[in-house]
C-alpha cells in the first residue's frame, strides 16, 4: 500500500506536496530514479528483515538498507537519498510519530508502506518495482509537458520577433545598412519557426 495510513493532517499536505516536488526537482535535474538513488530503505523491525532485504536486492539489482526503527531511519535518510522508503505497516500504526519523522525527512524517496508480518520477499519487490516503474512514467510525462511548454513559449518570440523585423522593412525609411541585418534576422526568424512547426520526429531525422 502506497505512503502511510491515517487521516493525519499534516501526512495529507506531505502528500499532496509530494507529487509536485518529485516532478520538479527530477526533471531540473534531468536524472531518472535509478540514477538519483540506487538504494531502497527498509524500516521494519521483524525478524527476518535482513533477509527480505537481501532477496528485494538480488531481484531489484538495487542496494537495500535495513534501519529496525525511527532513530536508524533517520540517520540513514540524512546520509543519502533513496529511491524508495518502505515502511512496516505495523510499525506505523503502533508508532505514528516515528512513521511521520519518516516520511517528513524522505525527500524524493517513494514512500511504500507495507506488513512485512504477512507479506513475503516477493510482495516487497512487486510494490517496489511497481512504484518505481510510476515514477519514471511520471517523469516522462513531465518532461514532455516541459518540453511542450518551452516550444510554445519559443514559437511565441519567434513569430513576434519575425513579424516586427518584416514591419520595420516596410519602412521607407529605414537605412540600407540597417535593413540588410533586418533581412537577415527576418530569415533566421523565418527559418525557426518553420523548424519549430515541424513534426518533432521530422526534427530529429534532420538533425541525425
């Protein structure tokens, strides 16, 4: 089960915050989740722990931690980032304050939280994997988003830089010299903006 239970106030803002964070951050940064973090933290206190952690590293390829309460979880978080923070279900509902120091210092981490009393190494991975395969989806979806913005904004000062230069031609008085670099600012405005109109997968064979 995804983040931590409850109907906490401030476990909601978190989470509502959360989203927009990761997906502003990742994609200033330009790095996908594996290369942010390639560690998964376990906070969990059952017995056994170590050896879920070990089979959720052999089958995710990712290194994994093991912190048995709030006071490793946290010293572990300010060490480095995680890609992911999976939380012991019972531990959040026994200790809610211990669960909400957790994920208050995740950062970017993913927040999981699952009962590792009833739920095997095969569970674990299968959660993990599935939030991280959400994650990079996320972050596509925003770079495209990003990217769209940024060519629009582009086409914008394009056409309004082509059209004041073929203005200031139309001019009777304008200077040979001066509209000789009109011209040809014109043409480079012409010529951009006919290359931001075409198809990107256009754009990408011409430019290979």
């Amino acid at each position: 089960m995804d983040g931590p239970g409850g109907g906490d106030l401030g476990k909601r803002q978190w989470f509502g915050s959360y989203a927009k964070e990761a997906e502003s951050r990742t994609f200033k940064t330009g790095l996908s989740i594996e290369e942010i973090a390639m560690c998964i933290l376990i906070v969990t206190g059952v017995e056994g722990a170590r050896n879920c952690a070990a089979a959720v590293s052999a089958q995710l390829a990712m290194e994994v931690e093991v912190a048995d309460g709030r006071k490793a979880a946290l010293a572990a978080l300010r060490h480095r980032e995680f890609a992911a923070v999976v939380v012991d279900e019972t531990m959040a509902e026994c200790d809610p304050a211990a669960a909400e120091a957790v994920w208050e210092h995740a950062g970017l981490a993913i927040p999981l939280q699952i009962n590792f009393a009833v739920s095997g190494a095969t569970r674990v991975v299968r959660e993990i994997r599935a939030a991280l395969h959400r994650r990079e989806r996320e972050q596509t979806m925003a770079r495209r988003a990003a990217a769209a913005a940024i060519e629009n904004e582009l086409k914008t000062t394009v056409a309004g830089l082509l059209l004041h230069s073929q203005l200031a031609l139309s001019g009777t008085e304008v200077p040979p010299p001066v509209a000789e670099k009109l011209r040809v600012v014109a043409d480079l405005a012409g010529s951009l903006r006919q290359q931001l109109s075409a198809p990107l997968p256009l754009r990408g064979d011409t430019a290979a």
